[in-house]
C-alpha cells in the first residue's frame, strides 16, 4: 500500500506541474496515537499513519460561475494492526455560481467514494455516489439562509442487504448582531430507504400424518359418479423431511430530525466562544446494524451503527484563540446522550442485561487543537506548511457493557500546499 501511495503522490505531482495556474495540489499525514482505535471495552491502542493527497482545478466559465473538478487519497496505515489497513479514494465536481451584489451563491455538484480493504477486512468496503445542490441568499445584511439537498446511494460489497439510497434536507438561518455576536438555527431531515433484497429462508418439517392429511383434504378422483380417498403408500421407516421455501423482503425506509442551535460571542479581539445544542430525532423506531463493533474513530462505520440508531441530545462548548504568528488554540467539551431504539443492551457474554433495557449511552469528551500555518522565506519547502497538533480525552458510559470504555489520544498532522 506504501508503494501505490508514492506512485499516487508521483503522478500527481507530475499532473500539477503539466496543468495550468489553476491547479492545487496538497499532500499530508496525519499521525494518530490512539489508546482505544475501535471504541469499545477491549481498549486496543495503535500509532495509526494517515497520509493523503489531494488534486484539483479550477477554471471560470464566467467571472461570476467557476467549474472544479477535484480527487483525494486517503491512507489508514496500522503500526501493529497492518492486517487491517485501508484506503478510501473520491472524486468530484462542482460548479459555484456568484451574483457579487446581493453575495447569493449557488453551488452544484457530485461526487464519487470508494473504500478498499484486505480481503479479511473486506465487508467494510463500499462504493458511494451522490449528487447536491445549495444556495446561500442573504434575507438582509444581518440574516442569511442557507438551503442544501444531497441525494446519495450506497453499495457494499459483501452486505448488499445494506445497500441504500438516502435523501438530506437541510435548512440554516444565521442571524449577525451589532454586538459581534451570530446567532445559528438549523434543521435537517435524513431518509434512508433501502434498495436491496433481503432473502430469507424458512423449513418446515413435513410427517407422514401431515401427508395423509393434506391428500385427505384434496378428496379424491372422478370416477363412476362417486369419489374415492386417495392413499400413498409410504415406508415403514418414514420419519419426515424438512421442506425449504426462500422468500425475499426489504427492510423498511428510515428517518430522522436533527435540530440545531448556536451562538457564537466574540468575547475579546481575536477570542470566539461558541455555545451550541444539537438533537436527534427519529420518527420510527427502527435500528439496522450486524453485529457488536465500536465507533471507530478513523472511519465511520455505519454498517454497524448509524446516527439512525438513536435519538440523541448533544452540548458543546468552544473557545478558540488566536495566537501570534498565524496561529489559533482551540478547545472544545462536548457532552452527549444517545438511546438506541430497538437494541437491547447487552453484558460482554451476549446476555440481555437484568434490567431489559435499550442501549443507553452517556459520553464526556475534551480535546485541544493548536494550529499554525508557517510561512518563511528563505526555505521552500516550508513555505506555506500547515501543522496541527490535537490530543484529546472521553469517557463513554454505557449499560452495555461492551460499549463502555475510556480513550485519549494524541495526533500531529502536516499539510504542504503547492
């Protein structure tokens, strides 16, 4: 995986270098050490690799319209875990659309994701497409309203029985008051209707008095104006056999709200505090997932649980400082409560939990981010090299036991734009 990465990073380079002004490349790694990768019970730690590249170009059609066309490359590369490293490729395009005296843009676009995995990992692999439209209009100087839809469609390799197609609404209002502080509202309504077949297949064990009965019931034949009972002769030995039908059924569609409010304050020259509530809401009570599995924290794993799995509250609160020399610290509390609908919780043996209750989990989560961007002259490679450096701490407190577990961790990541 190591080699198609720099043959990766190698063709592209040489397409940036072919390709006019308007082409921007960026290459960078992320390095993740992680006390507990999956988030569950069992705590398993790694120093995870991310490198990554992105390509894109840009040309105007008008002044006011411009047209991108753009690629990325992602690499999950284990330090201990080789055996479960992957890659996730995109592609995409977007046409942006300018009126400069009232700043409406409207934006259009698609886009296509691709995920590979070893052949022992490989029923996390999937292919994903999906198209979207949004449009940014000012009501006035101080209000504006943002509108976006996505429609997307999902395929896995293995599970096609998950495969979907799923419609995102979403609404925004932001308000922007003299006081230098902006209020946000936003609503978004998701529906997942699944789009494959799920074959079922149901036995049923057939006797010889279940035989005798069902040819009883039948009468018999004509003949001379009278009928006769039919009779099969049947071995001594008889015991029965099973008979099989396979029947075929789709899961039902899915839905879900989520509300949202902010308020961002600028509180002192080059200091923002942010206080924002999300919830979840679903119409239904209908959850789809395989098995026990933790919400990994380098790729969400939807196979396994999906945000249509709960209704769910979440607080957080943001305070970000900008710092001299093009940098900015940002730290961030989030707590949050998820109840699953439909799954009962579970102890580490497989058994229900005493209570009989539904999952329920509770979650406190800390973290930091120093970000700065360095720009000096007298060495090339360093001009315009961004570095970020996160840690950060959580606690997820859960009635089902696997699910229940404490992390931290700690990553440093390096971008160069070209």
């Amino acid at each position: 995986m190591n080699r198609v990465f720099v043959l990766l990073v190698a063709g592209a380079l040489a397409l940036a270098a072919g390709a006019s002004a308007k082409t921007d490349f960026k290459v960078g790694n992320w390095t993740l050490a992680d006390n507990n990768v999956f988030r569950n019970f069992s705590g398993e730690g790694d120093v995870v690799f991310m490198p990554y590249a992105q390509l894109g170009y840009a040309t105007g059609i008008t002044e006011a319209s411009s047209l991108r066309f753009g690629y990325s490359g992602d690499f999950y590369l284990f330090n201990e875990m080789s055996r479960r490293d992957f890659s996730v490729h995109s592609g995409d395009f977007s046409y942006n659309h300018l009126w400069p005296e009232s700043n409406t843009l409207f934006s259009v676009g698609a886009s296509v994701e691709t995920r590979f995995n070893p052949s022992d990992y490989s029923y996390y692999n999937y292919t994903t497409g999906g198209v979207y439209g949004s449009f940014k209009y000012y009501l006035r100087d101080d209000l504006m309203l943002l509108a976006r839809y996505n429609l997307v469609g999902k395929r896995f390799k293995e599970f096609t029985e998950f495969n979907f197609s799923e419609q995102v609404f979403d609404l925004r209002i932001s308000r922007f008051l003299p006081s230098r502080t902006t209020l946000s509202m936003n609503a978004t309504y998701y529906y997942k209707s699944y789009t494959s077949d799920v074959e079922t297949l149901d036995s049923t064990f057939v006797t010889a008095e279940d035989i005798s009965n069902r040819m009883g019931s039948m009468g018999g034949v004509r003949g001379w104006g009278m009928r006769r009972r039919l009779e099969i002769p049947l071995p001594d030995d008889f015991e029965g056999f099973f008979r099989y039908n396979v029947q075929s059924e789709r899961f039902a569609s899915t839905s879900q709200f989520r509300l949202g409010a902010s308020v961002a304050q600028n509180v002192a020259e080059g200091t923002g505090l942010m206080l924002a509530y999300t919830a979840r809401i679903n119409p239904q009570s209908r959850n789809r997932y395989l098995t026990s599995l933790g919400e990994s924290v380098l790729n969400n794993e939807e196979l396994f649980d999906d945000h249509y799995s709960y209704n769910g509250h979440e607080a957080r609160v943001q305070l970000r400082q900008l710092l001299p020399g093009q940098s900015t610290l940002t730290l961030r509390f989030t707590v949050r409560s998820r109840k699953y609908s439909g799954r009962p919780a579970y102890d580490l043996v497989g058994n229900p939990v005493a209570s009989g209750r539904s999952r329920l989990d509770k979650a406190m989560l800390f973290s930091a981010q120093f970000s700065r961007t360095i720009s000096t002259g007298w060495l090339g490679a360093l001009e315009s090299l961004d570095v970020v450096l996160q840690g950060g701490a959580g606690r997820n407190s859960s009635n089902d036991e696997y699910y229940d577990y404490k992390s931290a961790w700690l990553s440093l990541g390096v971008e160069k734009g070209f």
